[in-house]
C-alpha cells in the first residue's frame, strides 16, 4: 500500500485534533471503539450525500484507524489525486473494476495489517441493493466485517457490530438489514436496502 497520512506520525495526531474539532463544529459525536484486530472490511453505510466523506475521514482520524477507502476514479484526478491517495484512497474504475474483489483480496493476504472501507451502495444515489463486492472481499480474505455507520438523525458515526461472513450471503445479508434499520442517511430517501439483487 502507498504512504498515507496514517502512517505520518506528526500529521496523523494534528488531524486527530483537527478531527475531534470538526467533529465538535458540526454536532457529531462518534460512537464504538475499533476491534483490537489487525484486518478487516468496514461497511461504510448509508451513502448518500458527497459529505459523508469529510465526516468518515474525521471520525476514521479520531478514531486512529489507519483506513483505506475505495472511490470512483474521477475523484483522483489532479490536482487533488495525490492528496486524495494520502488520506487513504484507492482508485476505482467502475468501467473495468471486475477483479476489484480479487485484487482487494491480494491485499489483504500481501499486507499484514489492512483495514479496507467500503460503502456497498456503492453511490450516493439512490439504488435499490448493495453491491456484494465487501462481502466477496471479507469472506475470500478470511477476515471480519466491521459495521461502520452514519447516522444523520442522531448525528453520531462510528463502529459498531464485528462480523465473520459464513458463506451464507442470504443469511448475513439479513443480519446488515437488522443493523442498518434504524440507521438514518442525510437523504433517506435515496438509502438502498441491505439486501442483494434477486439476479445476484
């Protein structure tokens, strides 16, 4: 993996305050406290709105969780691709991302410590299922899901139940449903169901 502002020492504990204040600013409050493990998908849910970035990446700051997210590539394009890269991201190309799940799983198996955020909407508009792809990720790399949220209603984001995937997508999907139930996005409308499509 490329060096990210997690890995930068001074950098990491300026934007820790940085983040605590923000956070303070705009209402938030953070909520759970990160698994003691050293890799694992967080679900980043609901996804609905272009700031849930900004409040992800304060609460992964003030959390110290040294994250990698993944977003569309137009977002890497310069003059911010480089810091966008910094602050933990990694590039998609939707158009040609079919071994994304493969190369994920590669890295997890080539990097002893990895925590990969992924929001399986997939796009802040409004769609009706998940994408599996974090699922695939998790149980091919043997590692647990962790799920993270935003909840606009409270205005509090943060961690909450860890998950080891048991191949049984039908089933696991109704335990995200159950979790993500009451979890309310800024736009709830455009809020997809954690379910898979019938033509998965």
């Amino acid at each position: 993996m490329h060096r990210t502002v997690f890995s930068t020492p001074v950098i990491r504990s300026l934007l820790y305050w940085i983040s605590l204040g923000f956070l303070k600013v705009i209402g938030w409050c953070k909520e759970g406290t990160l698994p003691d493990i050293p890799q694992y998908v967080v679900i980043a849910a609901p996804h609905t709105t272009n700031w849930d970035l900004p409040i992800t990446l304060a609460l992964a700051f003030s959390f110290k969780c040294n994250a990698n997210w993944m977003a569309k590539d137009t977002l890497f394009k310069p003059p911010f691709g480089t810091i966008m890269k910094f602050l933990g991201g990694i590039p998609i190309d939707r158009l040609t991302s079919s071994n994304v799940v493969e190369q994920s799983m590669q890295a997890f198996r080539e990097n002893n410590k990895l925590v990969l955020v992924i929001p399986p909407e997939g796009t802040r508009k409004n769609v009706k299922y998940w994408k599996t792809g974090f699922y695939y990720i998790a149980n091919g790399a043997n590692v647990p899901i962790v799920m993270g949220f935003l909840d606009y209603k409270r205005k509090v984001g943060g961690i909450g139940h860890i998950f080891q995937p048991t191949s049984d997508i039908d089933a696991d999907m109704e335990v995200f449903q159950s979790f993500y139930a009451n979890i309310s996005g800024k736009y709830p409308e455009k809020s997809s169901l954690a379910d898979i499509s019938p033509h998965k």
